[in-house]
C-alpha cells in the first residue's frame, strides 16, 4: 500500500466489488471484519467509546496500527 492511497484503494486491487458510499469515513458501508491486527480508526462511524474496538474497520479512511492488519474480504 502506498502512502498517497487508502486501504480501501489497495483491497480493491485484490477484491475489485468492494463497495464503499461516501468514502469519507461517515457512512459504515464499506465496513469490514477485522481478523487480525489493530485497526486505527480515523472513521466518523464509530464513538470515541468504541474507537477500542479491534473486530471492525471502515478501511476508506482507517489504516493499520503497526505493520499489518487480516480482514475478511
């Protein structure tokens, strides 16, 4: 993944349907399982109480916290 390029960008590159509405991080739409890793989420989706959470990600704008994180495409 570049650093000009959001995870969403880089998992359409493998799974091209991925659907996301807003892409802005406001929707949920393009939600997904987060299997392993830590998700940094920089979403709007989310309260600030459930920024914690690890089994979720919104990858239009949230990243990886650390070096890798496994979804379920």
């Amino acid at each position: 993944m570049r650093a000009d390029q959001s995870a969403l960008d880089a998992l359409r590159q493998e799974a091209p349907a991925l659907t996301a509405s807003c892409e802005d991080g406001l929707c949920g739409s393009c939600e997904l399982r987060v299997l392993r890793g830590t998700p940094d989420h920089r979403d709007h989706v989310l309260s600030p109480a459930e920024r914690g959470r690890t089994d979720v990600m919104y990858p239009c704008v949230s990243r990886a916290r650390g070096g890798r994180i496994v979804v379920d495409l």
